[in-house]
C-alpha cells in the first residue's frame, strides 16, 4: 500500500516561492505523470516524497504516515541521466542496490540469501531484457540499456512509490516504446505507486492514469520569485490499467 496525501504544502528557498497550497490525494498503486514549466518546482515535489527535501509548511503524508526525513527502500527514485558504478558489471550494479537494503551494516550478502538476491536479480534483467548482457560494464551499453538498468536497480528493492524524474528524456525516441511497455509491466507486476515527470505530453497521455500540470496561478511581473506554482489542472486518465497482472509475470518479478 502507497497512497499519498499532500495537505496545504509549501516549498520555499529563502524569499523565493517554490510550490504554494498543493493540495491532492493519491491513491495506491496510481500512475501519476507530472507535466510543467522548467524551474515550477517538479523535481522538488519529487525531492520531497524522497524525504531528502522538506515541505516549508504543510503536509506530506504516505499511507498516512509523514514521509520520514531520508531516503528509505520503501521509495525508488530514477533521474534522467543513469546513476551507475561504471566499474561494475551490470548484474553487479543490480545486486548492489539489495546489498544495501538487505544487509546495511555487512554490505555483503552472503549464503542464502545471496542465492536469493541472485534469482531475483537474474529474473528482473530476463524482464527487462538484460540478461545477455549480464557481465557487461556500463559503458558497454547503450542508452536505452543503461537507463533500463538504472530502472530496475530502483525497482529490485521493491519500492512501494516509484519516482522518475525525466527517465526517458535523454534517449532517442526510437527507444522510447521499449521503455513504456517495461515500465507498465513493472508497475503492474510490483504493484507500485508512480509519480513520473515527463517533458513529453503524448507520453504522459500513455503511460499515467492521472495527469497532473503545475504551473503558477497568479505572476508577478516585477518580482517572479513571489508566487510558486501549484496543481492548476488534474485530470483523471480514462485507463483501465488496474487490472491485475498476470499470474506469469508476477511470479517472474515479485518475490
Ligand atoms: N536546493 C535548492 N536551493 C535553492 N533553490 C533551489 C534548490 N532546488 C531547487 N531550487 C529552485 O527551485 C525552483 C524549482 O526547481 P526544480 O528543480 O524543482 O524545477 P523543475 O520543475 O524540476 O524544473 P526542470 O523542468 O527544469 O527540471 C528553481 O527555481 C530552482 O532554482
Ligand atoms: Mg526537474
């Protein structure tokens, strides 16, 4: 369960309004995309539901719960520029992300568990399809190949929120149908909230359930910074994308 409720929520930097009186509710496992002007404040939003900004004033509240002041396994988070260990392989660069959240303090898997993350890691590159290119490094991949990488090494420690900050936005077009059709079959099979930014209007019609435009109401020409911007424009997308994945895949990717 992931929903998110934002409840009167500031951002401000100094004198400057970011965001001002968001105001929404979200429900578990929606696919919200995130459209509006460069500098709005999008990526702070997102900052915030990481837990590495913090609102100004208001609320921001997952399953009704603040969200804690820190990163935590339960929210994933992918920019537009892949975010890989170039000295490591790509199915190392997976298992680091279940290092980390499996074992904190040894920073190593050992055993059982090993075998464990292992079967998991080997069946999320199988989905993606990364799996021939399993010792490869990161610069032997393409663009496509890297971000889908970086996609799944969010989406291996099964967050319940997903964040993407752009995730398509430095790739040729031409790849672009390949990564939508990935990242709706692990939203569906991993059963996760999503709150995606995207630059590309047709792309937020296809892949969200929900369309949200921040932009600010009110401007004032002599001091810019004055009012921040806030959802001028929700609207639902009639997709029936909550139907329940199949049997198959949901065995392949969740664990
Ligand atoms: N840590 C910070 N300190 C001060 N100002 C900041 C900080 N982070 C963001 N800002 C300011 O907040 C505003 C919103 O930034 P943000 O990165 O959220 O915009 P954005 O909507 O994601 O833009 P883009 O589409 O270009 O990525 C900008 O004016 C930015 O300069
Ligand atoms: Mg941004």
């Amino acid at each position: 369960m992931a929903s998110v409720t934002v409840k009167h929520l500031w951002k401000e930097y100094g004198d400057q309004v970011v965001l001002e009186n968001l105001n929404l509710h979200v429900a578990d496992r929606e696919f919200v995309t995130i459209i509006g002007a460069s500098g709005c404040g999008k990526t702070t939003f997102l900052r915030m539901l990481l837990g590495v900004e913090q609102p100004t004033k208001g609320q921001l509240l997952i399953d009704g719960q603040p969200v804690p002041a820190e990163p935590g396994p339960d929210r994933g988070i992918v920019f537009q520029r892949y975010s890989l260990f170039p000295h490591l392989s790509v199915l190392d660069n997976l298992m680091l992300g279940l290092e980390f959240s499996g074992s904190r303090w040894l920073g190593k898997l050992f055993g059982a568990r090993r075998r464990e993350a292992l079967e998991k890691a080997e069946s999320l590159l199988e989905a993606i399809g990364l799996h021939t290119a399993r010792d490869k490094y990161p610069s032997q991949l393409s663009g496509g190949m890297q971000q889908r990488l970086s996609i799944a090494q969010s989406v291996i420690r099964e967050p319940k929120i997903l964040l993407l900050d752009e995730p398509f936005g430095a790739l040729d077009p031409g790849i672009t149908a390949d990564m939508h059709e990935i990242i709706l079959r692990l939203w569906q099979a991993n059963r996760m909230t999503i709150f995606m930014i995207t630059h590309d209007l047709k792309e937020s019609f296809q892949l969200g359930t929900r369309l949200l435009v921040f932009d600010k109401r009110r401007h004032d020409p002599h001091a810019p910074e004055r009012y921040g911007a806030t959802v001028t424009y929700d609207i639902p997308l009639n997709r029936k994308k909550h139907t329940a994945p199949t049997p198959a895949l949901t065995a392949e990717l969740v664990r």
